[in-house]
C-alpha cells in the first residue's frame, strides 16, 4: 500500500470514529455563546432556527479574525492584504462546493441569500428562456421567495405559473405533477424541505421526471442545506438555492449553485465592478464563471463566516446531525402532539425539523407571546408562506423549529410552558 492510500485509510478510519461517537449535544451548545443567556429570567429555549440559525463561536471568530487581520478589497489588489483576503474569498467557494458535491468551484455563485439566489435565475434565465405561453411549475408548500419571483416573471413574459398541490398532509401529489409536465414547461422550482410543514419533497425523483422532459430543475434549498446532506451532483439539480444564516454562518451571504453549461448561457442581472472582462463605450464583455454573477465589492466576511460555518457543520457531520434532529423531531411530535387541544398541521412522511401546529380557540401570536415570557422563542404567523396557510384554512401556524443545538429538555419545557398557554387563556 502507497502512502497516499495509507493516509486516506487512517482519514476514513477518523472519519468513521467522529461519527459513530454519540452525539454530544451539552458539549456542542458549548460552542454557542448565546444560547448561554436567559430570557425574562429563564434559560433560553431556541426553537426559531428555521428562520435563522445561532452562531458558533468559530463563526464569530473567523468574522473577527478577517477585520482585525485579513480585510481588504479582493481580486484588485497586487498587495499582501489583497491577496490575503482574495484566497479567504476564494478558500471559502471551495468548501462550499465540496460540501454540496458540485463538479467546479466556479458553479457556486455567491449571493445575499436563498432569495437573491432564486431571484437571480429568474431574471437570468427566465429572460432568455422563458416567453409567452411557457409554463413554470413551482408547489404549492413554497415559501414566498419561491414564488414571487416566477411571479414577476410571468407578468413581464406572459408565462403561466402552475402549482403542484398538496394532500391533507403537506405532501405532494406527484401523479399530478407527471401530468402538468409538457413541452411548454421552461423550469420546475420546488423546495426541498418546507419551512412551513417540514415536509422533505420527492425532489430525486421530480429532478428525474423533469429531465425526463428536458425541464430544468432549480431546488429551493434554505432549509434542507442546514439540515441535510446535500449532493447537487447525485441529485442532478441544475440549480439550488441556499442561505448562510440559516446554517450557522452569517446574514446577507448565500449560495446560487448551477451547472456550468446553463451558468455559461445565462447573461448576468447585475452590471458593474468585476463582472466584466473589459469595458468600453461601444461594448462590454464579461467576465468568466463565477464573476459574471458577482458584480460590485462582495460581502467577503460574509463568505468567511460561511466557510467558517461550513468548516464547524462538516467536523460535526450532516448524516449525524440529520439523524439527532429526526429524533428531536419525533420526541416533539410526541410530546407536543399529546396536548389537548394541539392539532399538528402537516403530517408527511418524511419530514425534519419544523413542528408547525395551532391551539384550539388560541391565536397562534398569543402562544407565542406567552411562550416567550418563559424564554421560549418560537415563530408565529403565516411564515411566508400564505399559500399554505390558505391550503390548511388556518391564518398563522405556532412554528416550533430545531436544530443540533437544541435538547429533549428544552421540548419538555416547550410542552409545559404550551400547557401554562392553556392555563393563561382558558
Ligand atoms: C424554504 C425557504 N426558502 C427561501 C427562504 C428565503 O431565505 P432568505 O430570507 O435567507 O433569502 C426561506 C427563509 O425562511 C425559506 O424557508
């Protein structure tokens, strides 16, 4: 045996004791400062990671370590700090692209967000591909940022938006969606877990039903990226979407990952710096993948703190982190779901990490203004997503939503302080 293999041996066999150690989670809320404090005198209960994540302290120190030693404009500069500050840029677009298994670093575009990134293939795309009397299928569990922007779209084009619906459940009807599919259809863009309901979709197999037609796929991923390991190259997505707030990095920086091919024959949305190979007042040209999408200084500690979060969600692993959350999940289920007069909305088969559910007679807001007298954070309110609220004929759901972070404890608490609601309000 060579030396290579020898290393990547003793690498696999360190890989395999990390993640079949149990899961540690009193250590790893260690390395959360936040999660240290109390709310109105009462340890805080986190359950709204689902509409941002709480940082590691390696997030936050990689974030400090940039400004106190690294900062500087990237790509523009032949000085030290320039450079510097280029390949922590850089280093960062590598780590993504291995996390979620893309073929090339210049296939990960950096965005502000799951919303930027959405937005971005609907006007670049959408420009060139999409026209009057084309059809783009999206669900009917999306967040808004997953509609409105094939919204806007259709009016500009006079495409037609058509929604895959959904069982009693929150799943979708996926013989309904084989049918919608025709020559008309220029993109299907689905999530892959619903905020909402947490219902995880068949997005394999959509992928694979899309191809079939030749339909491109874009995958909402902000909030399966968090949560589940994702591999753009096995599921062969041509597009997905995700944000780095939402998985312990920091806001404003998120991630359009697309195949080069489709990339290469998209034009860009935004003009300016760095976007361009050369400018003159008779035409520009522009610049290669990935900068032809990244005009304008970037948010480069934006994109450390999400290399750094990267760095801290792989050393703990997501297989491991998916499987611990499931069984939050199924305890929440559990204990929430016994409470009279608890009625759990969205019931699919595979779900992860949201628990969306009303009280009889009680406004979901007055659950959670009273769960958060006792520390508890939780969500309430329709969750961008109206269309789903509408579908379940409720106006807001109470969301509570996980992370590995989070402890069977604190669903205890989540239980008693619902049980002191119905006290309050009865
Ligand atoms: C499923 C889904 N898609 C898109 C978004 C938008 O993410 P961002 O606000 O980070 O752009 C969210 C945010 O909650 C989401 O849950």
């Amino acid at each position: 045996m060579n030396k290579a293999m020898q290393a990547a041996l003793e690498v696999e066999e360190q890989e395999m004791q990390t993640n079949s150690a149990p899961f540690d989670v009193d250590r790893i809320r260690e390395d959360f400062p936040i999660l240290k404090q109390q709310v109105h005198g009462r340890p805080l209960v986190y359950f709204d990671s689902a509409a941002t994540s709480q940082k590691p302290q390696a997030v936050i120190d990689a974030i400090n370590r940039y400004y106190a030693e690294q900062n500087a404009n990237v790509h523009r500069g032949v000085h030290y700090l320039s450079q510097l500050a280029t390949r922590e840029y850089e280093d960062a677009r590598v780590k993504i692209q291995r996390f979620i298994n893309a073929a090339e670093s210049h296939e990960i575009i950096y965005t502000r967000g799951a919303t930027d990134s959405i937005n971005l293939v609907a006007l670049s795309y959408g420009r060139k591909f999409v026209h009057e009397g084309d059809e783009i299928i999206i669900s009917a569990l999306e967040h808004h940022s997953n509609i409105v922007p094939w919204q806007m779209l259709c009016e500009l084009t006079g495409a037609r938006l058509r929604v895959i619906p959904i069982n009693d459940a929150g799943e979708l009807l996926m013989d309904e969606f084989a049918e919608m599919l025709n020559t008309r259809v220029k993109m299907v863009a689905v999530s892959h877990l619903s905020n909402a309901l947490g219902t995880i979709n068949p997005i394999k197999r959509i992928i694979e039903l899309a191809h079939s037609r030749d339909i491109p796929v874009l995958i909402d991923g902000a909030q399966a990226a968090p949560h589940l390991k994702v591999d753009v190259r096995e599921l062969d997505c041509d597009f997905y979407a995700f944000s780095g707030h939402k998985m312990c990095g920091p806001t404003g920086i998120g991630v359009l990952y697309g195949k080069s091919h489709w990339l290469e024959s998209m034009p860009p949305v935004i003009g300016g710096g760095d976007m361009i190979a050369s400018v003159s007042f008779e035409k520009t040209t522009y610049n290669v993948l990935p900068y032809k999408f990244e005009a304008g200084t970037p948010h480069i500690e934006g994109c450390v703190g999400l290399g750094a979060a990267i760095d801290y969600l792989s050393e703990i692993g997501l297989d491991r982190i998916a499987a611990y959350e499931h069984e939050l999940l199924d305890y929440a289920t559990e204990v929430v779901g016994a409470i009279p007069g608890v009625k759990i909305i969205g019931t699919a088969r595979e779900k992860s990490s949201v628990l969306s559910f009303t009280l009889d007679n009680i406004h979901p807001h007055d659950v959670g203004t009273i769960l958060d007298d006792q520390g508890i954070a939780i969500r309430a309110g329709h969750h961008c997503a109206q269309p789903v609220m509408k579908r379940f004929n409720v106006p807001a759901t109470a969301r509570a939503s996980f992370a590995f972070y989070n402890t069977k404890r604190e669903i205890d608490a989540l239980a008693e302080g619902l049980q002191n609601v119905i006290e309050v309000l009865k």
